[in-house]
C-alpha cells in the first residue's frame, strides 16, 4: 500500500475556553497548507482516497487537499486518537491502494516509525506542519498484526519544498 501522510497547516494555539478537536488553521496555516497542497500535486499522482482526522485544523488541511486532487476527504478517528497499530488495521479494511492521511504529531511520525523503522525510537522523526511523506508499506488484509516485514520511506518533504514546488519565491 502506498500512503501519503500529510500533517495539518498551522493552527491557533490551544486555550482552555476551546476544546482541541476545534482549533482551527491560522490564516498564515491557511495559505501555507493551501500552497503545499498545490505543490504536492506537482509531484505525486493523484491518490485513491483522502482520509482525516476529524479535528478541525486536519479537516482544514484535508479540504485543500480534496479540493486540488478532486477528492472528497473521509473522516477517520484511528487517525485523530491513535495510536498507529489502529490505523493499519484501518487501513487493512481498505480497498484502495494509494491513500494520502491528513494527521497530527507524534501520531504520523509514529506510524512512519512502526510500517517503516520497527526498532527505532518512537521518537526517531517528526513531521513539521504541512510537510508530507511517501511511504511503501507492506499492509495487507492476511496479515492479522503489524506488517512482518517492514516499508519503505521514500522521501519526507518539508513545507518550504512543498510551498515551492507550487511557486511560492
């Protein structure tokens, strides 16, 4: 399976009169995410499927993405609470080969880190915001647990390369 894992823009920070699940993008996070999008799409062929995590800033990130790739985002828990063995075992009830997921930290690193690194720290890497990865991962619906063997990480581009790649100076 390929997978795209893209982590949310910018968000307004957390405060105690919000709940988390509804931090939205800032206006700053608005456009970088829009622009890393566009960059994106340069680069890669379009996915199968957009998943999401629900949380707004994700949500937020998904809807650019849907809207460049011409693809409605479906929501996901697994990848709003994870942790990573739920979302591949999501993953393995999927039909589709080529899935891009819109994310939160240390979730997405932790994933990479489980399909990818399985003896490495789960602190080994961590995606900025609006930065995306390109991993190959062996998940297949026969397999009952972790993948036996483990993925391939392509590449890891960070914002500023995405941003680029749609034209920003």
């Amino acid at each position: 399976m390929r997978l795209l894992l893209f982590r949310h823009g910018i968000a307004e920070p957390g405060t105690t009169n919000q709940p988390d699940d509804l931090r939205p993008l800032t206006p700053l996070g608005l456009s970088r995410s829009s622009l890393a999008s566009q960059g994106l799409a340069r680069i890669i062929d379009r996915p199968e499927a957009i998943l999401t995590s629900p949380k707004a800033r994700a949500a937020q990130t998904a809807a650019f993405l849907g809207d460049t790739f011409d693809i409605h985002p479906e929501f996901a828990d697994e990848i709003a609470l994870g942790p990573s063995k739920k979302i591949i075992r999501m993953l393995r009830d999927r039909t589709e080969d080529y899935i891009l997921i819109v994310g939160h930290e240390p979730i997405l690193s932790q994933l990479i880190t489980q399909l990818c690194f399985p003896k490495a720290s789960p602190a080994a890497l961590e995606l900025k915001k609006a930065s995306c990865a390109f991993i190959e991962a062996p998940i297949r619906k026969d397999e009952p647990a972790l993948p036996s063997s483990p993925g391939l990480l392509h590449w890891i581009l960070p914002p500023r390369a995405l941003r680029q790649l749609a034209g920003e100076p």
